[in-house]
C-alpha cells in the first residue's frame, strides 16, 4: 500500500513545480490487520465462556428453589468451568503478550533430566488416568543436564505432554526422551493420539489455532499453548518441528543448541 501527497511549490520561475511524496503502508497495513484480527480472536474467546456463565446464572438467578436441586449443581459446574477457562485463557494471553514484547529473561541453569521429567509426568499422570493414556520417559544416560530455565521449560514439557494426552485415544501412549548430538540436545515428545492433518501443521503454533474447534472446546483449550512453546524454545535459541500422521501420532521435536545463545538471555554465571 502506498500514499502519495503532491506538494506544488511556487517557483520563481513562470512554470510551478510539483513534488509528489510517496509513503510505503505496507508494514503499518500488516501490522493493523495483525492486530484486527487478534481483537477478534480475543473478543470471540472471551464471549462464549461469558455468555456460557450469564446464562446458566440468569436460570438460576429466577429460580431461587433451584439451589437446593440436582440441575442446579450441574449449572453451577459449567459456571465454575467456564471460569476456570475464562482465567487460564487470560493468563495465557498475558504470559504471550510478554514473550512477544520481548520482556521474557531467561534464568538459564543446568537442568537435571530425570527429574524434570519425573516432575511433568507427576503433573499430568491425573490426567493421563483418566484418559487412560500411558507416560513414558526415555533419557540418554549419557545425558544428565541440559541448559534451561527450567520453569519455563517445565511449562513447555508440561504443554507438549498435556496436549500428547489430551489429544490421544484411551489405551495409548505418550513418550518424552531426549538424546544429543555434537551440538544440541534434542527433546522427543511422541503420542500416539489423533495426529495433526498437512494442512495444519505450520498453523498449529500459531496464537488461537485450532484444528477442530468444537473438539477443543470441551477440553478447554485455549489455542494459545503451542504458539507460548515455540516462543520460549526460540528464546532459548533453539527450534521446534512437528512431524505428524493422521490417525496414528505425533511427533514435536524441540533441539536446542549445548551452548545457549548470549545474545538473547542472561546466563547465571556459577561464581
Ligand atoms: P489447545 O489449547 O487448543 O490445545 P495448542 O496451541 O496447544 O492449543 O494446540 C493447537 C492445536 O494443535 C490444538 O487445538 C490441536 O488441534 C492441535 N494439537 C496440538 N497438539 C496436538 C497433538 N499432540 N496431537 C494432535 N493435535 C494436536
């Protein structure tokens, strides 16, 4: 997109002269939509657990004999719910819009592998039960630490395996390893779950990307959760790739270099 703005200045000649401005919008553009369409995201977001919340309490509002009723207690769920939601939802968006504006520090410190792992898996094993879903965890003996912050990295781990699980079938697995080469170590989290189509693949880490909405939506997902992952593996100067079958599983890895980038992150120096 381009403006231009003609100025014609008065010479001293017979002849006027004109001077034509012309501006480049292209990135102002780019950068309005960006945020046209994350207002929209947040808007829609934010109004369907809302309107989930005013509803089920407006019934229970006009029906005061209500409270003491079964129904009353499965309206009064979806309310607790919806807001639990509404609340993961806002902090996830509050946690992103600081990776975004660079305001992420990283405290980089060895990270013992065992027992970050330990600690995820304890963390979703709840979960995993219920779905009936197993928890794998394979590390290299050769490996003992890695150069992480390890709460962010926990959370990464703890999102990779969440969704391994969430988006599994009962009797399956999900299995977390690391292994290393020359330079970097890299972090394997497989699932045998539903997979992610072609199509899909890239928009997966992008902010409020779904790939069946209505799915997710009974499991609360926010959208939010893969695109605050790969902003975290970038701030520690590494990648993450998705390999993915249909029907079958997934496969996230996540590489990150031995020698964590100082351009990008305070390193704690041991002394
Ligand atoms: P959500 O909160 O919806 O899980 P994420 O950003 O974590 O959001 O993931 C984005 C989308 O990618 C999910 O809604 C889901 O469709 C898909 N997805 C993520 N992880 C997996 C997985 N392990 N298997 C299949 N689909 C997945």
């Amino acid at each position: 997109r381009v403006r231009a703005k003609i100025v014609a200045i008065q010479s001293e000649q017979q002849n006027p002269v004109f001077m034509i401005f012309l501006f480049d919008l292209t990135d102002i553009h780019k950068g309005e939509e960006i945020r046209r369409e994350f207002f929209a995201n947040v808007s829609h977001e934010l109004k369907t657990p809302i309107a989930a919340i005013r509803g089920y309490a407006e019934i229970i509002q006009d029906m005061p004999d209500i409270l003491k009723n079964e129904i009353a207690q499965n309206f009064l769920s979806v309310i607790v719910r919806n807001s639990e939601n509404l609340t993961k939802l806002i902090d996830e968006m509050l946690i992103l819009t600081g990776l975004e504006s660079g305001a992420l520090t990283l405290v980089i410190k060895p990270y013992n592998v065992n027992a970050g792992f330990t600690r995820v898996i304890e963390n979703i094993m709840p979960k995993a039960k219920q779905a009936d879903v197993d928890l794998l965890a394979d590390v290299d003996p050769e490996i003992e630490e890695i150069m992480v912050d390890a709460q962010r990295f926990d959370s990464v781990l703890v999102n990779l395996v969440d969704n391994a699980v969430k988006y599994n079938r009962p009797g399956g697995v999900v299995k977390i390893s690391v292994r290393q080469n020359e330079t970097h170590h890299i972090i394997f989290v497989e699932d045998s779950g539903i997979g992610i189509p072609d199509n899909a693949r890239i928009r997966a880490f992008e902010r409020f990307y779904r790939v069946d909405k209505s799915h997710n939506r009974l499991g609360g997902g926010s959208g939010l959760g893969l695109a605050i992952v790969k902003h975290v593996v970038q701030a520690h100067g590494g990648t993450i790739s998705l390999r993915s079958e249909l029907g079958a599983g997934s496969v996230f890895t996540i590489m990150l270099p031995k020698t964590p980038s100082k351009k990008k992150i305070d390193l704690l120096t041991p002394f």
